[in-house]
C-alpha cells in the first residue's frame, strides 16, 4: 500500500539490531571475541620441534616459551573456513586431540583456557 512505511521501519529496525548484535561475542562472558578471543579445537599437542604445521599467530617463539609444549589450533572464522593457531600450552595440562579450548589470536602472552572451566 502508498503510504504504508511499517514495513519499512521494521525491516529497518531488524537489520540495525541485527548489525549491532551480532559481532558482540563474548564467550562464557569474560573472552571478547573483538578482543582477540576464539573457541578452538586442538589438533595436536606436542614440543616446538614436534609439531611440523605452521600456523598464525604462531607463538613457538614468543619469549619465555623455550622447553614448553604447544597445541596446534584450529578455529572457523566463518563457517566451514578455518585458521590454525599454535599456541603455549600451560605446564601439566593434558590436551588431548578434539578438546576445545579459548585462545587469544593477538596476544601469545593471554593464557589458554578450556571451554566451560570457571576461573
């Protein structure tokens, strides 16, 4: 109909909350994806010599890292496109292949965190 514009503010009005919602990720309420933080799925676990993928970021030389064990990422940036990430893995954890976990992809310094565990 002529002159009709409720269709119009609607439509108007999903679309800008839809914008303005849908890159606010925040996981388990404290990893902000704008700050870095993505959901992971480990590879493999093993020491920097070990594991023979590259990957970025890739933080096998980040200072402090000598003697660690690192776990080969990967995380989708947008459906069936993924990235790896190789990342430090904290002294004593074991991580299987298939654990999911949180990491920073901007900062190799941010500690790992499983998915689900309370800090």
């Amino acid at each position: 109909m002529p002159g009709d514009r409720g269709g119009v503010k609607r439509a108007f009005l999903c679309t800008l909350v839809a914008a303005t919602t849908s890159c606010a990720t925040v996981y388990e309420g404290r990893y902000d994806y704008d700050a870095g933080w993505r959901r992971t799925t480990v590879l493999e676990v093993g020491r920097a010599e070990e594991l023979k993928s590259s990957a970025t970021p890739d933080c096998r030389s980040a200072p402090g890292t000598e003697s660690q064990h690192f776990a080969l990422v990967r995380y989708s940036h947008v459906p069936y496109y993924f990235h790896r990430a190789i990342v430090a893995v904290p002294q004593g954890w074991q991580l299987p292949a298939g654990d999911s976990l949180y990491v920073n992809i901007n900062d190799c310094s941010a500690a790992i965190a499983r998915v689900g565990e309370s800090r």
